[in-house]
C-alpha cells in the first residue's frame, strides 16, 4: 500500500490526499513527529518537507513531484490534460496555486490566529496539555499588530482576495478550472485553499472546531462564497472520509521507519 508522510494540517499534503482519493487509491497516513521525526525524513530524501510518499522501494518528496509520479504510475483518471495547450494551463495554474495561494494562505492563516485566540487554540496539537491551551488562548488578539505600525500580513490577504476573485471569475461558466473533469490545477486550488477556509465534513483528523472556520475578512465575505461553494462540491464528489481505521492519528505522532 502506498504511504503518505504528513502533517495533518498541511495544506500541500491536502493537496496530495485529493489526488489519492480522485484516483481512487488507498494509502496509510503515517504522521511525522515534528522534531525527530523530520530527521528521518532527511534521511530519507535529503530534505525535511512533506509530504513524502513511499510506494514500495520508491520515494518521492514534494507535492508537485508526487503528483506527476503518480500520474505516471497510475494512469487511470488522469488529472494532466494531454493537449499541449491545455495541459500548459494546467501546469501553470498549479505552479501559480503553489507560489501565491500556498504560501499566502499560510500567512493569512497566522494572522488570523494571532487575531482570534479561538482560532488559536483549535490548530494546537491534541495532546497539548490543558493548562498550556489556557495560557495561549489567554493571550490578547492582535498578536501580530503592534499599535501605529502597518499590518504586516496586508499584502498577503489582498493577494489571496485577488487569487479568489479570480478563480470566482474563471468558475463562473464551467464546472472546472482547466477541462470539463478536474484536474491537478483543481485539487491543488482546493488542497491549498485549506488555511483560507477548513473544509466541514469528514475529510480530516482536525479538531471540530476547526472545521469550516476561515480567515475572517476572507473566508466570512459573501464575494468569494461561489468558490467555497464549488470547493465544496469538489471535496463532497471526490474526497474520501479520512480513514482512522488505517491512520496514524495525529494525536500520537508515529516516527518514520527507515528501511
């Protein structure tokens, strides 16, 4: 079975477990532990990121190089056009998601935490102790403002309201982003939009409270609902329910065997 090297709250491997799911393949979920754990991954292949996938003797690190890897080795339900020129929009687009959506939603992300004290606590591990999620909620909104300077996550959210304006204007008139099926440019707008706007249902082994909690000012404006609204449908057609049965849950963080 294939294996698939995580961080549950990353959104570059979120982008990866919709694939796995539109082509319907199973894979465990092996959770790194932050810290050590990530030294095996170094190990493994020279670098500390996930997501990594092991297939067999096979392993592949990087969220676009395990796409095309698995485009390759298993064909069916293709996500790269094979037209030229659509097949060149669609590499571009998931280029474009992962250079200013990926990165931007992180940002928007910690602001938003550093506003919300809530939204603070419910992406903590959850094994943190009780008292210590006391003392980090305890602490005033506005962690990252400092009185009579500039916002400094500013440019990040008017970029993703650009990117989401955008994408709204693109879906107007067709189902997907690139072809009338999705493709890789589709799930990695809707893995990496995940910071933006928690996906409900479940798809993820994250807190409750966590699940369809947005950036406010981003995710809580009724301009970008038709995108949130098409991601949906995306996660409710192809999404598969997270499989705990086959999981290493988060809450236990498993380290990374080396073979």
């Amino acid at each position: 079975m294939l294996e698939l090297y995580q961080f549950e709250l990353s959104h570059y491997v979120e982008k990866v477990r919709l694939i796995l799911d539109y082509k319907g393949l199973a894979y465990r979920k092996i959770e790194v532990t932050p810290g050590i754990g990530q030294l095996d991954l170094i190990r493994m292949t020279g670098q500390r990121q996930v997501p990594v996938l092991k297939d067999g003797s096979e392993v592949i690190a990087d969220s676009t190089a395990i796409a095309e890897y698995l485009e390759k080795q298993y064909p069916d339900k293709p996500i790269i056009p094979t037209d030229p020129k659509l097949r060149g929009l669609c590499l571009l687009m998931e280029q474009w998601a992962d250079e200013s959506i990926g990165i931007n939603a992180r940002k928007c992300l910690i602001s938003a935490m550093g506003q919300d004290p809530s939204f603070r606590t419910a992406t903590l591990p959850p094994q943190t102790p009780d008292f210590l999620k006391s003392l980090i909620g305890a602490v005033p909104g506005n962690l990252f403002t400092l009185p009579g300077l500039p916002d400094p996550f500013k440019s990040a959210k008017d970029a993703m309201k650009r990117d989401l304006a955008s994408l709204c204007f693109i879906l107007m008139e067709q189902p997907y982003l690139v072809t009338d099926h999705p493709t890789l440019a589709d799930f990695a707008v809707a893995g990496l939009t995940m910071y933006i706007k928690f996906p409900e249902g479940p798809y993820l082994d994250i807190p409750a409270s966590l699940k369809g909690k947005g950036v406010p000012g981003i995710a809580d404006i009724g301009t970008f609902e038709p995108f949130f609204t098409w991601r949906d449908k995306l996660y409710a057609d192809f999404r598969q329910a997270s499989p705990s049965s086959s999981s290493t849950s988060p809450s236990s963080p498993t380290s990374i065997n080396i073979e």
